[in-house]
C-alpha cells in the first residue's frame, strides 16, 4: 500500500505549479486515492519519501511544507547569490 500512496504523492507533486505544499494538501491527495489510509501512515510514506531523496522537507520555523526534490528554489538549492 506505501507503494501506492508514494505514487500518489509524486503524481499530485508533479502536476502542481507550486513546488511547496502543506501536509494537509498531500493527505487530501493521498486518501482521493487510497481513502482508507490513516493520517499517521501518510506522514510515514512521507517520511520515507524523504529518506529516500525523493521530496524534501522545507521548514521556515513556523511553516512546515514538502515539495519535489529539483522542483522550484529549495535549501537544497546553491545559492545564486556569490
């Protein structure tokens, strides 16, 4: 089922413009497909989507947002600015 629920998480990623997203934006995506899925087990496929180096984690302290790897300006990102 993680299988699955992974796959919906890049699809609904990739066909966003924005490269950041809440957590509740990809629970709602997740359970569109797979409706029984519990909220505890979203935020472990996301976490191992993570420890994968698929998406990345995006934290501004008071805002916590994932989003794509490559997709947009992350942290991850060098800076453009020498």
């Amino acid at each position: 089922m993680s299988e699955e629920a992974k796959k919906a998480v890049i699809e609904y990623l990739e066909k966003l413009k924005k490269s950041k997203v809440y957590f509740n934006d990809l629970e709602k995506a997740v359970k569109s497909k797979i409706p029984d899925m519990k909220t505890r087990e979203v935020k472990k496929v996301l976490t191992e989507l993570i420890n994968e180096g698929t998406l990345i984690y995006y934290s501004t302290g008071s805002t916590t947002m994932y989003g794509l790897k490559g997709k947009g300006i992350t942290t991850d990102t060098p800076d453009l600015e020498e």
